[in-house]
C-alpha cells in the first residue's frame, strides 16, 4: 500500500512529538515565582525556585549582583533574597536563575521583574553644624571609616547565618522611614539609607536574626555603631547607641541584646537607626520583615 506525501508527513511529525528532548522536560520540572511587599527601590523580594528533582545550588543574577539562594535539605525548594537598591531605576530587570543539580549540570532560566517608581519625602534636619561640614583635621578619620565600612558591606560570605523571620530591633514604632531625602543644615545630603525607631536612652536593642558582628566601634556620623553580618551578602547596621554589650567577632543569635539606644553622632536626639544592605544594595528593614512574614523559612 502506498502512503501519499501528506500522510506520510503527518506520520513522521506524530512520531517526531513522542520524543520530546531531555531539556525540555527539565525545564517544566522549575517553577519561578517570587514575593514582596512591593516591587520598587528599597524593596526585599524573595525569588522562590521549586524543582521536582533536587538541586545543590541556585543563584539570582540581577541588577548587576548576584544573590545566593538557600534551601531546606530536600533541595527541591530554593529561596534568594533579593535587594532593590534605592537609587534603582523603574524599568523591566531580566532575572537569570541559575541552577545546577545533583549530577554537577547548569542551566539557566530567565524571570522577569518589573520596578515600579517610588516618591521619597523630604526631611528638613537641624545638628551641630561640625557633622554637616566636618573640620580639616577628622576628615582623614571619615574617610577611613567609610572605607571601612564599604569593605565589610562588600563581603559576601558563603554561609547563611540567619534562619526563619526577623523581629525589630527595638520596641518603639518607626519615626522616621526608609528612603526620605535629607535636608540637613539647608544642604541636600544623602537619602535616609534606613529607617529611625523611637527609644530612649537605655531602652535594650535586640539582634533582629542570627549573625556575625563584624564591627562595634565609633564612627564619627554615625555614632557608636554595631554591624551583624547575617550572611550570605545581608548586613545589618545599627547607629547612634549609647552603650555596647557585643564585640568584633562575636556570634548572635536572634533577641541576643547588642547594646541600648542612644543619641550618638549626627543625631537630633536619642533614637535606633537600622539599614540593611543585600549584597550592596540598600534596602528597608521594614521592608524585609513584611516580605518574611508570610513564609515559612527553617528556624
């Protein structure tokens, strides 16, 4: 019996769509989604990978950094935290997941985020007048610090200290928010890079989750000052305190106590100032423990 032309293409092209490449299975096996308080400058998301097959590593590359992803020992469910930073543009941002599994193989997956812009209030701000132009002779001092500073925010260690949510640091309600655009002295300064608590002198300051401290020292603006070093890229930063009761080197755990609130360095008075950075980008604390919240993470 002969096949005409036409039937014989209908053939070979059911034959053809019973053999489905390897690749392609795998790659319906990931699903990305992700999660976020908003999706604007400032902002914490969370990328969630979920792989029917386990995996052993998986980064997020985005906004020219890359986040390292964490996961429960199964290794099908993968978590990155990402950082906004606070001067990112409003745009679409390609978010290439990178995943390797078990047998050592990488792939790549693209996931599409889009930023949406953000208007940051003003702050008008009256301190001594020696933190707005500082004298000749501690500007070498401020320099030094700022180096400092940057060196440990560039760090990103492979270990993940931190585990399930983060708690304020502090009873008080924020006075100040994320973002905010400083007039200090009638001279533009920098944007407000964290978010101010009330408190009082004294008032006990809390380990917001696990960490590193990786500095406790006195630094001409920000005052007495305590980093934790949660992990993976994420820093916590603590200003103007009055007193220490932690020290370079020393491991925290969640609701270990740090030191008490204070009113050192460019301040107006005595309050907590808390910023985060993620793998160097800015973000709002506040911003972090929302998007947390609502997740179950390993505690």
């Amino acid at each position: 019996m002969r096949v005409r032309p036409f039937c014989a293409l209908l053939l070979m092209l059911l034959i053809l769509s019973l053999y489905r490449p390897a690749f392609s299975f795998a790659e319906e096996s990931i699903r990305i989604s992700h999660k976020a308080r908003a999706l604007q400058p400032g902002e914490v998301v969370v990328i969630q990978v979920e792989s029917a097959e386990p995996l052993s590593k998986v980064e997020c590359v985005v906004l020219g950094k890359t986040f390292t992803g964490f996961t429960a020992e199964s290794g099908r469910l993968w978590r990155a935290l990402v950082g906004i930073d606070l001067d990112a543009r409003p745009a679409g941002y390609t978010t290439i997941v990178r995943t390797t599994d078990k047998s050592g193989r990488a792939r790549d997956f693209e996931y599409r985020l889009s930023v949406r812009p953000k208007a940051f209030p003003t702050r008008h701000l009256t301190v001594d007048e020696k933190f707005v132009t500082p004298p000749p002779e501690v500007l070498d001092r401020i320099a030094a610090e700022a180096k400092r500073v940057e060196a440990i925010f560039a760090a990103v260690s492979d270990r993940r200290y931190w585990k399930g949510r983060f708690i304020p640091a502090v009873p008080g309600p924020q006075i100040s928010s994320f973002g905010k655009r400083n007039v200090i002295n009638g001279k533009p300064r920098s944007p407000h890079a964290g978010a101010d608590f009330k408190g009082e002198t004294g008032t006990p300051i809390s380990a917001p989750n696990a960490g590193r401290i990786v500095l406790a020292d006195d630094l001409y603006f920000s005052g007495n000052t305590v980093i934790i070093d949660h992990g993976q890229g994420l820093y916590s930063y603590f200003a103007h305190l009055s007193q220490f009761e932690v020290k370079a080197g020393q491991i925290v755990s969640k609701g270990d106590l740090l030191g008490q609130v204070g009113a050192t360095g460019r301040v107006t008075g005595p309050h907590l100032h808390w910023s985060m950075r993620l793998v160097g980008s800015r973000v709002d604390p506040l911003s972090l423990i929302e998007t947390l919240r609502t997740l179950t993470i390993d505690e």
